[in-house]
C-alpha cells in the first residue's frame, strides 16, 4: 500500500510541475505494476479525491486538473482492451448526461466493468437522458451506469433519470454515480434508482445484476 501512496505523490508532483509526459508515464507505470484493479483503487480514486479537495480549496494551479483528468483518461482507456472480456458477459451502457469534467469518472467504471467481464458501450459525455434508454434497449443492456456531476439544472436531470428508469425493463438497474448522485441521494433511491458511492458500490451492484440475470 505504501508504494501506491509514493505513487500518487509522485504523480502528484509531475502534475504540480505541469510535467504532462512525466504524469503519464509515471500513471502507466503504477497500471502496469499494481495491475488494473488495485491501480484504480489506490493511484486513480485516491488522486482524484486529492485533486478535487485541492480544487475546493482554490490550491490548484491553472491547467492542472485537466493535466490530470487527461492522463489518468488515457492510461485507463488503455487498460480497458487488454482486459479479457468472456463471449457471454453480460452488457453495461455507460453515459454522461453532462459535460465531460467528470467524464473520468465514467471512464473508471467502464474499467471496472470490464475487470468483472462485462461488455460495457460507452455512450460518453453530453449523452441525453431520453437517448440513454433507446441505447439501453439497442443494446440489450443488463445494467445502465450514469455519471451526475456537481452541476446546476438538477430538477430536470432528476425528471429525466425518473422517467429512465420508468423506461428500462424492471430488472434493469440504473445505476448513478459522481458527486451529483450523492447531494441527490435520497431523490434518486426514491425512484428506485441505485446510488453508487464509490467503486466498491459499483463492483457489487454489476456482481448482482450479472447473477440476476436468467441462464441463457
């Protein structure tokens, strides 16, 4: 554990030094020694969480959360086809109704997803909610992940996830994560709609969703 804490203030350094091949490589050397899962757990999650305290406190130079976010983007979009995915896994859609500031965080669960041999569609940022549910169905998805950022407008995103969830089949989870599922916690799991607080939340609602699903 000790070495992937060095790891994230090594990476933070190279970030804070506006370092941007010296990030990534050493992003991509963490990956490749900790492996996938432990990389997104203990590299990703934790330099993400100390970039956003850092952002809250006015600390950060200009520049270097997108440094950051773009790194940590590429490293795991390339860890994502080497994962194994098994021919009968079942399918995840993946989507971000708003902006692409926290696109990472869909992309971290897109790895997730892929780590427990899932087949994940990855709609990416600024994707409707009306349009979520048509992919859902095109795609035969056996579980739907959506990323709410912190953002203004909540009221009609809410509208818009009930009215999600009203569409996809019952057996169906909709599950939502980012910082906007949490200040909106309560509303959300009053439309039946599963709340994902961090990556083990995800692991487990994808571990119950696959064992749900009806032998083929």
């Amino acid at each position: 554990a000790k070495a992937n804490a060095d790891d994230v203030a090594v990476a933070r350094a190279r970030a804070h030094s506006l370092d941007a091949v010296g990030l990534e490589r050493e992003l991509r050397r963490s990956a490749a020694l900790v492996g996938a899962a432990a990389f997104l757990d203990t590299v990703a999650t934790p330099l993400l969480r100390q970039i956003s305290d850092e952002r809250s406190a006015g600390d950060l130079a200009p520049g270097e959360e997108q440094l950051v976010l773009g790194a940590l983007r590429r490293v795991i979009e390339g860890i994502i086809p080497v994962l194994i995915v098994s021919d009968d896994g079942p399918n995840l859609l993946v989507a971000t109704p708003v902006g692409d500031r926290h696109e990472i965080e869909a992309v971290m669960a897109t790895a997730v997803a892929a780590i427990a041999k899932w087949h994940v569609t990855y709609l990416g940022p600024g994707v409707p909610v009306s349009e979520i549910a048509v992919a859902a169905a095109n795609t035969s998805a056996h579980a739907v992940s959506v990323t709410l950022p912190r953002t203004a407008g909540y009221d009609l995103l809410l509208h818009g996830l009930r009215a999600l969830r009203v569409r996809l089949a019952a057996r169906v989870p909709l599950l939502v994560g980012g910082a906007g599922a949490l200040e909106n916690a309560t509303e959300l799991r009053g439309a039946g709609i599963k709340v994902i607080e961090n990556l083990t939340d995800l692991r487990l609602a994808l571990r119950v969703a696959a064992q749900s699903e009806t032998p083929r």
